[in-house]
C-alpha cells in the first residue's frame, strides 16, 4: 500500500471538488456478454459465481482508481482489493463472504469454495475492523435489472467500490447480464468505469485464457 501524494496528484482538484459531496457516489450499469464465457463454465463445472465475482475482482486490481480508497481526507493505493461478496443462507437471509484475490484461478477457485462452506455454517454481517482493501459484491439472479444503487455509509467516508449482477436474458443470439459498477466520483470517472467495463468484457471474451483450462 502506498499514500497518494494529493499535491501533486493530477486529479487533487476533483479529489477536493467531489470529496465535498454529501453523496459523492455514482452508479453505471451495462449489460455484458457471456454468450462465450457461460457455456465454457458451465460445461468445466466451475461455479458461475465464483467465476463472475473472480473475474470482476481481476479487472479491479489490473485499474488503479479501483484500489484507490479514501482515509481520514487521505488517498492510498493498495497493491490488491479482494472481493467481498452476499452468500444466500437459510431463511432467504444472506451472509457476507470475504474472499482472498489470487491471481491463478484454479487456486482461488479452491479457496473461494472453502470460504463459501464455512460461511454457509457461520454466517456473519461483520467485515474486518477498519478493512477497505475490498471490492463489495452481489448477485441478483432473479432480475435483469436496468439500474441498482447499493447502501452505504456517509460516515465517515465509504470509498470501496460496489458491483452488482442481475439474471442472464437472450438478446438475438447473444447471452447477455446486467452489471452495475458504483464508485467514489473523488476517485475515479466515468471513464475509469468505461475502461473497467471494457476489461470485464474482454475476459468474458477469452475464458480459457482468463481461468485456464479447468
């Protein structure tokens, strides 16, 4: 982890600016294409959603402004944000599961399904003390929703970027999924999110590249 020097940094004007907001948040969503990606999971047996929450976690950490996060009017960098996800447990109730971002798939693949278990049997709405090395994740399967906005914390400062992902639907002949992607605007832009939308597509695009073949 590294702190940003705000001084010289090249957006300390928009970082003062929109820092100032009493909701400095700002929410996209798009659909994205899995026409190739789903069937290449399905047919290997790899769960749909660790693969989604791994690859939405990979093109964070490849896009500084998502390991950007915001302390006490201070910016730092971490060098990697893992994802924190909704588990669905008992009672239509959910439970939040921290996962551990490796790189290499098939490890974190073999991680994320221990933590999935363990937090199945102890489920739990506490995060680490004071972490925001995280990246805060949810699906919503039963949707395909055009627009989602996630709670959060005015204060002090939340700056940990939230995604979320809806049902799959048929457009034409393509395989499509809502994803909606929330940041703090002192941090990043609209064109942050652009690029991080390009990246997720692009891994979609090449799943035995991106997972290796499972």
């Amino acid at each position: 982890m590294r702190q940003i020097d705000i001084q010289t940094w090249p957006r300390r004007e928009h970082f003062k600016v929109f820092s100032a907001f009493e909701y400095p948040h700002f929410s996209l969503c798009a659909n994205v294409d899995l026409t190739v990606f789903y069937p290449f999971v399905k047919q290997r047996g790899i769960s749909f959603t660790v693969a989604v929450v791994y690859v939405l976690a990979r093109a964070a950490n490849a896009i500084p402004e998502f390991r950007y996060r915001i302390r006490s009017g201070k910016v730092v960098e971490h060098e990697i944000v893992h994802p924190s996800g909704t588990i669905l447990t008992d009672d239509d109730l959910f439970s939040f599961c921290t996962f551990e971002y490796i790189e290499n798939f098939s490890e974190f693949a073999a991680k994320a399904a221990e933590r999935i278990a363990y937090v199945k049997d102890d489920p739990t709405l506490e995060d680490g003390p004071e972490q925001d090395d995280l990246l805060y994740m949810t699906a919503i399967p039963w949707v395909s929703f055009t627009s989602f906005m996630h709670p959060l914390r005015l204060q002090p400062a939340d700056s940990v970027p939230r995604f979320a992902w809806g049902k799959l639907f048929k457009e034409d002949e393509s395989l499509k999924m809502p994803l909606s992607v929330q940041g703090h605007h002192a941090l990043m832009d609209g064109i942050h999110v652009g690029r991080y939308y390009a990246e997720v597509q692009d891994y979609f695009q090449q799943p035995a590249a991106v997972l290796g073949e499972v």
